[in-house]
C-alpha cells in the first residue's frame, strides 16, 4: 500500500509542490494535529485513572468498571457521533468531536494499562511504600513507570485512530485530514489535491507508528513479572471514594448511556420510518460484500501467516511489518489509492473501477492486519518442532500439515475471518470511495442519512451496526479474562 | 543390525563452525551421551543426524545405508525433543500412534510402549492433563512405537525440576533397554552422561575430544579441559621421575616420563586419616550426604577433598593420603 500511494503520488507531479504552499494543508494539519494530541492527552488521563481504580484500589463493581471500560469500543466512532447528534443537533465542531473521540477511544489506553497493571509485581510497589513513600509517590514513582510503555502504546493508539478517523468528524463537522481528502475527491474531483493531502496524512501516521516501535523496544519494558500471583497493595478511597463513584459513573453515562439512550429513542422511531426493504437490502450488501473480504482475507493471509510464524529472517520481518502499516493506514488513504490504480491503469479500469470486487480487495488490504495477527498467533501454536517430530515419524509433508499444522490452526484461521467479517461489516470511508454506484451499505445508509439529518431514518443502521460490533469486543473481553488474573 | 555411523560429518552457518569433523560409531542396542557445554555442537549433531538440517560434508549411515540425502521421514529415526513437544490437539493413545501405520496401530504396541514407559491406561488422556515428567515419557514412547532403527533424546530431561529428573532419567533408561532400541542422548548434564550412558562421547567446539566408556572418562579424560568438565578437579604440578612424582601430599605413582606434569586427583582420592597430621582442615562446605573440605597443606597449598559421612571441624589437623592413581597431563 505504500508502494502504491507513492507511485500515485509520483503521477501526480509537480503539482504537489504548489499544492504544499496553500493554506489548506497547513490549516489541516494543525486541525488534525491538535484533535490527535487532545483526544491522546484526554485519553491517558481517562485510561490510566480508570485502569489504576480498576486495579490499585478497593474499589467496588470492579468487574462492571472494567466492562464499562471496554463496551465503547463496540460503537464505531459514526454511531456514536450519530448517537450525539441525533440527541443535540446543533453541536458540531472541535470540543464535539475531542469529546466523542476521547470517549470512544480511551478503553485503547485502559485495557493495555489494566493488563500491565495486573501482570506487574507487587513486590516495587511494596519496597516504595515500605521506604517511606505515601501512595501518591509510590504512583507517580513506581506504578506509573511500570505501565509507561503499555500507556505510550495505548496513546499512541489513539492518536493513530483520531489520524484515520472520518465517520465522527465528519458527522460533527470538524475538518481534518480525512474529510479533506473526501471531499476534495468526491466534491471536488480535485485528484491533485486528495494525493497531497492524503500522503500527508500517510507521512504523519508513519511517524506515530516510529513512535510506537520505539516504544515497544524490549529494552523498556520491566523484566519483573507477577510470578506470583500476589494481590497488589490496594489504596482506601475512604472519603473520596463518592467522588470517585459519581465520576466513574458520569464517564459511562457520556461514554455509553447517551448514545444508548438516543440510539434507543431514534430506533423506536425510526422503525416506523424506514422502509424495511431497504434496511434488509443494505444489511444483505453489508454481508455478502464482508463474507467475500473475510474469505479473501484469508486466502491472502494463511500462507503469509504461516510464514512469518515459520520464519525468522528479515523477509519475514519485512513482510510483517508492511502488512501493519496498512492497518495503520487510514481507510480513506487506502481507498483514494485503490480508486486511482483503478483509473490510471487502463487494464483495471476496464475490469474493475467501480466494481464490488475492488472495493472487497479494498476491504482485505485494509483488514489483512486483522487476519494476520489472528492466523500468526495459533501457527505459533503449531510450532515448527510439532511439525519436524511428525516428520521423524514418518509423515510427509502433506500428512503433516493435514493432521498437525492445519488442526491447530484452523480455530486462529476462522477467528481471524470472523474478525475481518464483523469490521468489513462497518468499515465507512473506503466504502464511499470504492462502492459500486448504487451500492448501499448499513454504514453508508447510516451516513447519507445523518448528513441530512434524518436521524429517524437512520437509526435502524446504527442499531444493527452495534449489534454486529459488540460481537468481536464481547470475544475480546473474552480473551482478556482468560489469559489475565 | 541398527548401527549409527557417522563419519567426517562438518556443518558452519555463516562463518560459525558448528560441526569440525565428527566422527561416531553407535553399536546396536547402546545408550551412547554426547556430552558437552552449550555451543558445542551437539545439537547440530542431532539435527543433521535426525535430518532437519542437511550437513555440508561427511556421511551419516544407519544400518550399513547412507541416509544423509533422506528427508527426515524416510530415515526411520525417532526423535524426543527438550519439551516433548507431544501434539497438543491429539490423546496420548494417538500420538503415540502417529508414527504406526495401518494394522500396526490396531497391534497393541501403542498399549505396549506406554506400558515400557510405565503409562498403561493413560491412552485417553489429552497432553496437558499430563505431568511435565509424564509427557516426556510419552514422548519416548511415540517415538519407540514405530521401532525406529535409531532414538535421538534432545535434552529429555532439561525442563523437570531436581527431584523428578532423576527419576525420568532412570525409567527412560530403562525403557529403552526394555525394548532393545539404540539410543543417543545429547546433554550438558554431566551427572546424567555419566550415569546413564554405556559410553560417553565428549564434544566440544564441533569436534568428539573422547568417546569411552563413562569409567575411563572420568578416570582418565582425554586432556585437563574434559578433566575439569566431567566432575569437580583437584590439580597439582609436580616432576615425575622414574613414574613417581613428588607432591605435599607424599610420593604419588604417574605414568608419564620423567620432566614437569600436572597431576590430575578427583576429590573423592584424598582420604582424610588419624595418622601424622600433614594438613590443617581451612574451610568445610557441608551437604548432608558429603562435605566438600578446603585442606591447607604445610607449604601453603590448598586442596579440596571431598568426604563421606561426618565431617571434620574447621581448623583440625588432619593426616591425609591418597587413594588410587593420579593422572597426569
């Protein structure tokens, strides 16, 4: 994908140099910027408040605080802007959008933060207080070092999804990036314009991900682990533990009673609104069109999967790494380049532009990271030793990825698809730029309608796109108590 | 006739040598350890041996037959790997019959080699149901069941605690004397070469230093590096004249021409008596079952003894004298 938003921005040529010097990029890049860095700020604040009650104190309901740490994850970032502007229609603009952005995306820092908390030893934070230092001390000094890299990852995390964000802003009508390079392609058919600014974009998420790299250098993160399985030492609230109710309380009535509460009400209405031919036929699109990008996904995914787990080498590195840049890539940069292949090379042109096929490939590279991961950790399962003592035995290679390789990798292989069905299912901005003429998605109908404020007539989609959306949070969380305390 | 032969076999990655010309010889129905610290080569050995690395020269043969150009299934060798690496998705009773084929699965041998491994009954159960010790076992039987013309134990035991090892040790052992099966075993552990080995094979950086038997590797290793390395070594320079040396310790018998040398004594060859005291007791490590005593002689030298039973106090004069031969280098 990199490749091939160079090669479409070299075609631009040398119109991007005075592209460079209007007053709309820099505009843009100081909105986008300072949406990220608040909605990272407020984020890290948030997370790791919420992560440090959840696990450093004697706080009570600690599991419904952690559920209700994780649930926002489940509302695209468009629902719950829809959710917002359906109950207030007419807040728009940067406090809007820092605030739906902060409160769908902070469960990025919590739920690294929570883990690192919890597998963290005890024994530091023991040894901070036994020499003498209060709580407030031991947490700045010793518990807050200790999940500073799960933190910076978290944060950068956020940062990365304000970066790629189109649906919310550009429900709240707040300019970044992404809602320029949309309209200045869908608009303004200005094809200059959308490259610069999308390979603006692309530069500024390649630093975030450096940042992230470095972050996650092994030399930073702490040797010691929780071996032991010891409770933590646990902080009283004592009398600040109604404040801290009430607060905690408060973050889940923004984060998930209001758009609950107007998803509700708008359904109630709107399904005497909508016309249930046209949810059935966008929710069959929706379907068929991310049944198709699972299976691609992974026919693409099982042999690089197999090799990355396999092989240790720099190629397999490399490949790694490419694959996760595209997750990071944001949908609207990726579909721009899909559309631009598509008609500067005739071949693809003829065959493809405008067609659904393109706009599933468009899905597949957006989600391969998605597959990747899932397929990746259960062929680590199937480790390579399995695989030569199957061969000391006498099988062949064929017998061998029959009985041991695809038995152990099959659960990792369908997860991973399921993964990349249910994202396909509410993927927005690549699916405006790719869709077929015509083609009506449940995220889509959800976005034509809300821009012109038929809240009603919407609401049925947002429902459904919860509904599908809870589905992988509901196995994340899952996954998390398993392998954590 | 399973007989291992290896001949002049060298490997390098990259510019590392790992293999220097070894060469090895496994009689049918031997226990053969290849010994040596980490980095030596020995697992090289093994892989290149097992087929899952290809050797850059040399010859391996089994059985009078060259296999070296055979993939790793058709070379009829089993493997038990350092974790067992038993297949996770599969019963006991089905791993261990992997490697049969057809009627041979319905034979009875897989309720045969469970039993040899003391697991009868355990056919049914899944790997992680299992103990670490009890799922090295049934690697060996899984790879005992096909009756492979050759076993190679990667470091069996490496991953059990103390206590444990040493039982798995000797019911490996004796599993595979029970089938007749010849068998090398690739360790660090000298206790564990030597204990259950018929011969011992010595490597280090990528060459075989001695093969024999675990006695004479002990008694007399091929040159003071195995000497230090196969058990606790007490060194002393003297000069040999006439096949006699003269030390603190009195005349001490060498074979070695006359001139300087240095003399090889285990620890367990000093023997504390009643007599003349010659040495004062400096400094007692006490482990129950022996104690390890620093003796200072009269001349300032200090050597270590090693005593059975109740130990001396620091500071006691003792009359000590040696028990057996002294090697010398």
């Amino acid at each position: 994908m990199v490749y091939l938003t160079w090669r479409t921005a070299e075609a631009g040529g040398e119109a991007i140099i005075e592209q460079l010097r209007r007053p709309r990029l820099a505009e843009m890049t100081g909105n986008t910027l300072l949406l990220a860095a608040t909605v990272t700020a407020a984020c890290l604040v948030v997370g790791i408040a919420t992560a440090f009650l959840v696990s450093r104190t004697d706080l009570r309901f600690r599991a419904a605080v952690n559920l209700s740490a994780s649930l926002p994850l489940a509302v695209p970032t468009y629902v719950a802007a829809f959710a917002w502007r359906a109950a207030f229609p007419a807040v728009e603009g940067f406090w809007i959008s820092a605030l739906v952005l902060t409160l769908a995306s902070f469960p990025y820092v919590h739920l690294p933060v929570a883990a690192a908390l919890s597998r963290s030893d005890p024994a530091l934070e023991e040894q901070s207080r036994i020499l003498g230092d209060g709580p407030w001390h031991t947490f700045f000094k010793v518990t807050l070092r200790q999940v500073a890299p799960a933190a910076v990852a978290g944060g950068l995390l956020c940062a990365l999804y304000v970066f790629s964000d189109f649906g919310a802003v550009s429900i709240l009508r707040y300019e970044t990036f992404t809602t320029a390079i949309y309209s200045a392609w869908r608009l303004g058919f200005d094809r200059t314009g959308a490259l610069v600014l999308a390979s603006a974009l692309v530069v500024l998420t390649l630093a975030l991900l450096a940042g992230e790299w470095a972050a996650a250098a092994p030399g930073r993160k702490s040797k010691r682990e929780n071996d032991s399985g010891r409770a933590p030492l646990r902080l009283r609230l004592g009398r600040t533990a109604p404040a801290v109710y009430v607060g905690l309380a408060g973050l889940a009535a923004l984060s998930l009673g209001i758009p609950f509460w107007s998803l509700a009400r708008w359904t109630l209405d709107g399904v005497s609104a909508a016309d249930p031919a046209e949810v059935w036929a966008a929710a069959w699109t929706s379907l068929s069109l991310s049944a198709a990008a699972a299976l691609l996904t992974v026919a693409l995914v099982v042999p690089v999967g197999l090799y990355v787990a396999r092989h240790r080498g720099a190629l397999a590195a490399a490949t790694e790494r490419a694959v996760y840049i595209g997750y990071a890539l944001p949908g609207v940069v990726i579909g721009l380049s899909l559309v631009f292949m598509a008609i500067n090379v005739d071949w693809v042109y003829e065959r493809f532009y405008q067609s659904s096929p393109l706009l599933v490939f468009g899905y597949a590279v957006l989600l391969l990271p998605l597959g990747m991961g899932a397929v990746k950790a259960s062929a680590e399962q199937a480790s390579p030793q399995l695989d030569r003592v199957a061969a000391s035995l006498g099988a062949g290679p064929v017998r061998r990825f029959a009985t041991i390789t695809l038995p152990l990798t099959a659960p990792g292989i369908a997860a991973g698809a399921a993964l990349v069905f249910l994202t396909a299912m509410k993927e927005l901005p690549a699916t405006l730029l790719l869709r077929p003429a015509g083609t009506e998605t449940l995220a889509t109908r959800l976005w034509t309608y809300t821009d012109v404020a038929a809240f009603s007539a919407a609401a049925p989609y947002a429902a459904l796109i919860v509904a599908v959306s809870a589905v992988p949070i509901w196995l994340l969380s899952r996954n998390i108590e398993r392998s954590g305390p | 006739m399973s007989e291992l032969s290896i001949e002049g076999l060298r490997k390098s990655f990259g510019g590392t040598v790992a293999l220097d010309g070894v060469d090895l010889h496994v009689t049918e129905g031997d226990l053969v350890a290849v010994l040596g610290p980490s980095g030596c080569g020995k697992t090289t050995l093994l892989r290149c041996t097992a087929g899952f690395e290809r050797a850059d020269a040399g010859s391996i043969s089994v059985a009078g037959k060259r296999i070296d150009h055979l993939p790793p299934q058709s070379r009829r060798i089993g493997v038990v790997p350092q974790e067992g690496a038993l297949f996770p998705h599969l019963t006991v009773g089905r791993n261990v019959a992997y490697g049969l084929r057809g009627a041979a699965r319905r034979s009875g041998r897989v309720a045969e080699v469970l039993k040899l491994v003391g697991l009868g009954g355990f056919e049914s159960r899944m790997p992680h149901e299992l103990s670490g010790g009890q799922r090295q076992r049934v690697a060996l039987a899984r790879a005992m069941a096909p009756r492979p013309e050759l076993i190679l134990l990667d470091e069996p035991f490496s991953a059990l605690d103390a206590g444990l090892r040493q039982v798995v040790r000797a019911e490996v052992a004796a599993a595979l004397r029970a089938d007749g099966a010849t068998a090398v075993l690739v360790t660090h552990d000298q206790d564990e070469a030597l204990s259950l080995a018929g011969k011992v094979a010595v490597m280090r950086e990528g060459r075989i230093i001695q093969f024999a038997e675990p006695q004479e590797v002990y008694r007399s290793p091929a040159d003071p590096w195995t000497a230090s390395f196969v058990g606790d070594a007490v060194w002393i320079d003297a000069e040999v004249h006439d096949g006699s040396a003269a030390t603190s310790l009195g005349e001490l018998a060498a074979d070695a021409p006359d001139g300087p040398v240095r003399l090889l004594l285990r620890p367990e060859q000093l023997c504390l008596g009643e007599g003349d005291p010659n040495a004062t007791v400096a400094e007692v490590e006490y482990f129950g079952h022996d104690a390890l005593v620093s003796l200072e002689f009269k001349d300032g030298r200090r050597l270590r003894a090693r005593v059975l039973g109740s130990a001396p106090f620091s500071g006691q004069a003792v009359s000590v004298t040696v028990n057996g031969k002294a090697r010398a280098f």
